[in-house]
C-alpha cells in the first residue's frame, strides 16, 4: 500500500515545520508507515486536477489506493484508527484521545492562527495592535485552561496520543512569542513532543524539501 | 444507559438553534437515544465542578455512566461510531464522511463564527466595516468551493451523515445573510437538513427550553 501526500512546492513558513502537512508527516512516522509527498505550487492547488481531491484547494490531501482523504484532523484519525500507537483501545480514552483531536483543532487552533494571519495581512492597517492585543487576549485565556489541564501531566490524557499530536502542531505556531513561556508546563509540552523521534523525522523531511525547493 | 448533555441556562441566540447543544441534541435524535440536558449560567460554566468536565469552561458536555467527553464534533463522532445512521459502516466512505465533519469545523465554521462575533464585538470599532468585509470575501470563496463539490447531489457524500449534520448546523449561521443565497444549491442544502424530522425535534427541543427560561 503506498500514501501519498501532498504539501506546498513553496511553503509560506519557509522550513518551519507550521504547514499542516507536518501534522500527517508526524503521524505517518509515529506509525512506522513510509509515504510519498506530491509537491503543488499555489497555482495547482486551485486547478480541478487537486479540487477534485481537496475541495477548498488546500493541502494535504491522503491518497492510500482508492481512498482520497481531506482535513488533516480526518488524515490523522484515520492513521491512528488503522495503525497502532496513536489512540487507546479502549472506549472511553479513546474516545477522550479524539475529542482533544477536536479541541486543538477546534477551540486552540482558531485565534493562533488568527494571530498569525493579522501579524502578515493587516500590520499596517490603523487597528492592528487592538486586532493582534483581542487575540492574544483569547489566546492567554485558552492556554490558562489548557495548563490547567495539563497540571504536571506528560500527555493530556494518559499516553501519547493523536490528540497531543494535533495540539502540539497547534502550539508551535507560539514558538517565539512571549505567550507561551508564560505557561511553562505547556511550554516543556511542546518541546515534548518535538523531542520525540517521529516528530524530529517528520520536520527533518519537510525541511530537506524546503532547502531544496529555495535554491 | 442515561445520556446527560449540558446547555446554555439563558443562550444568547434565544432559540434559533445554533448553540453548540444543537449538533448534539439532533445526533441523539437522528439515531433514537434519548437524553437529560443540564442548564448551566455562565457563572456555573466557569466554576470547579463543570472545568472538570469541560476544561475551556464551554458548553455542550456528554456524559454517560463515566464517559465524559466534550467538544461538539467529538460527541456527534462518538454518538456515530456507537449507533447505526449517522457513519457508513464501509472504510472509504466512513473516513469521507469524518473528513466532511473536520472540513465544517475547521474549514468552514471558523469565518462564519468569527463573522457574527465581529457583529457582536465590534460593530462601533473603526475596522469594522474592512473585517466585515474581509471575513464575508473568505466566507463566499468557501461557500463557493464546497457548492461546486455539492452539485446537485443531496448530501456531500453519498447518504445523510454525521458531516451533512454539522456542515449544515455551521451554514445555518448564515440564515438570512445575503451571501447564503447565492448558493442555491447549498441555500437547499440547509432547508433539506432542517427538514430531518430529528432535526424538528432537537430543534423544538431547545426553542421550548428558551421560552421557558425567558419567562
């Protein structure tokens, strides 16, 4: 069975391991699976070659035989659901693992990346240290909750699981701003998850490619 | 087995539905599990005993015997892999259907949610007539790309799933905004969800509670 994947020619975070194919790339290598990467210029991605896979014409997109898969939180699910190592067995902590799936994605994910967008769209707009000053607010209050969580937990919820994946990749986006160290538990969190080998396999590839493409 | 959900003591939609219950109460209703609702003010969400089941102090939560999970999309997943109607049972098709449940929250909810809290928030802002704007050019190049997915098919893919149900819970924002109308086909999309009898029901559901706690 070859997977392929696909993931920005150029990518915008130029090697920083942000664009969400960093996300399936960990997940495919927690589970030992070997994958291919498409690479798609931002011209492509809008053509109906890739909206045939990807609707909104975004990366990544999965493809594994006859199955073309979307949304990155769906392509980590069904890695996890397919192969050991991502989510419990059982009932309940599996179906916890998920809905932190959905918190990172969902509750965490929105106003981070908000952040980022204002930082690089409206910087010279008049309102944008109100704009940047309201999303760091939400984004204090939503990792205030999530330390308290954590407490002095490894993981979220027992072992290391899809969950925390997803939401380390969302944390990240933080690296450099003065946010996070204020939470030192979320903060030793990430540096965690990007300790573990998988994680430092799958940023090392994104990486490479990145060195590549920018010469 | 009792289902316990919580819900908004007072929600500040008076009744239209689009609290974050709605997708739980219409799951239930879609596959016949009867459930309780607990009201909570949005004192008692910020209190010890709810962060203990929901850490970001949000409603809805579900509990049964001692499964605790929060999230909406997480509950309407675990409410589908558990009872028949809302999943295909087949691999390729099931993980489509997850895929749809990812693509509204994190694709196409995120604009419209942050388009009505803007209307809320920041109507006398300087800004607010540039971020309406802005967020409403996002919101119809989405809506633009999953009605040309859509077609004239009746669901995103195939029979009725757990991703119509949230997809049109997140469009259902967007009533009586001019831009929802210049998609027919997903304008359509919505009344055929709305008209789900399960749909009714959870809608009734939660319209009567808000007439009752308004008196």
């Amino acid at each position: 069975m070859t997977i392929t994947i696909t993931a920005f020619e150029h990518s915008p975070d130029r090697g920083r391991g942000l664009a969400r194919d960093m996300r399936v790339r960990w997940a495919l290598e927690e589970v030992g699976q070997p994958y291919d990467v498409r690479l798609l210029s931002f011209k492509a991605m809008k053509e109906p070659a890739h909206l045939a896979l990807q609707p909104f014409g975004q990366i990544p997109t999965y493809e594994e035989a006859d199955l073309v898969l979307f949304e990155s939180g769906a392509i980590v699910l069904h890695i996890a659901e397919r192969n050991a190592g991502l989510l419990p067995q059982a009932g309940a902590t599996r179906a916890r693992a998920i809905a932190w799936m959905f918190a990172a994605l969902n509750t965490m994910e929105p106003p981070i990346f908000d952040r980022d967008m204002v930082r690089i769209l409206e910087r010279s707009e008049p309102w944008y240290q109100t704009r940047l000053a309201a999303l760091e607010k939400t984004i204090r209050m939503r990792l205030s909750s999530l330390s308290n969580r954590l407490g002095d937990g490894e993981w979220l919820d027992g072992p290391f699981s899809a969950g925390d994946l997803l939401m380390v990749t969302v944390l990240r986006r933080l690296h450099g701003v003065a946010i996070l160290p204020e939470f030192p538990n979320l903060a030793n969190y990430v540096l965690r998850g990007e300790a573990r080998p998988a994680f430092q396999r799958a940023f090392a590839a994104q990486a490479a490619l990145v060195a590549r493409t920018s010469c």
